[in-house]
C-alpha cells in the first residue's frame, strides 16, 4: 500500500489556546469544509474531545456520498491532536493537527498521510483526483482561517 503526505502550514495571529479551543469543537468542522462537499456531522452534539472520541460525518465527493468514522487517537491540548478514518473512502487517513506558539500568534501545520483504493490505479487515482482535491480543500480552510481569526 503506497501511501502520500501533504501538509501545509498556516500562521494565526491569535493566541494557541483560542485556535486549539476553536479546532476542537467538532461543530466548527462544517464552517472549515467547502459547501460543495456538503459536509454534515452525524454523531450527536455537542461531542466532547479527548483519545478515543468517535466522530461519524457525511459528504459528497464528486457527488457521490461518502460516510466517514473518525477516531481521534492522540489528544495533546493545545499541542496537538490526531485522527485516524476507522471507515471511509480512504485504505489510510492519518491527520494530525499541529499547534505552535509563536512570538506572534499560533503556527498551526496539518500533516496528512493517506492511502488509496484502486491497486495498481491508486497513483493516477491520485494524480487526476484525490492530491488536487486535496490541496483545493486545505487551501479552502486557510481562506477561511483568515477571515475568522
């Protein structure tokens, strides 16, 4: 199983408590996605964030609904936190959110590890689809991030 990274780093102005506060209430999850995947979260709210939380949410990818189960699996406030996709379309999904204090606000960084279906497909699978969805839906979020903090 061939698996590819992407990361990207945003820098925050406001203080890492707030932006951890902010990235670990799951509600806020569906104002960071783009309308187009028409995200909805399943799992009863409020959820409470900790290792071993269970969150299960639904989309559209390229109109087709996808279910997806998340299990966070480190917890590390105001540090760091990760989750893994238990079910969805992915063979692999490891996101794990990293928070820095700086001398000026936060520095937040996404890593993503992640894994295809498709076997001997999964690499044109990813060049056509999945690695430009991808760096469409993050840059997405960094928009975003810039008009709430």
């Amino acid at each position: 199983m061939k698996s590819y990274f992407f990361s990207t780093t945003s820098h925050l102005e406001n203080p890492i408590e707030e932006i951890f506060q902010f990235f670990s209430n799951a509600e806020n999850l569906s104002r960071v996605t783009p309308p187009h995947l028409k995200f909805e979260i399943l799992t009863s709210l409020p959820i409470e964030m900790k290792k071993g939380t269970l969150i299960e949410y639904r989309l559209k990818i390229h109109h087709l609904p996808v279910y997806w189960q998340t299990e966070i699996t480190v917890w590390e406030p105001p540090f760091r936190f990760v989750d893994v996709q238990l079910k969805g379309p992915y063979r692999k999904w490891v996101h794990e959110h990293k928070f820095e204090k700086m001398r000026a606000g936060t520095q937040m960084t996404d890593l993503v590890e992640y894994a295809l279906p498709g076997g001997p497909f999964a690499p044109i699978i990813n060049k056509i689809f999945v690695g430009k969805d991808i760096k469409k839906i993050f840059s997405f979020r960094g928009n975003i991030f810039r008009e709430i903090f």
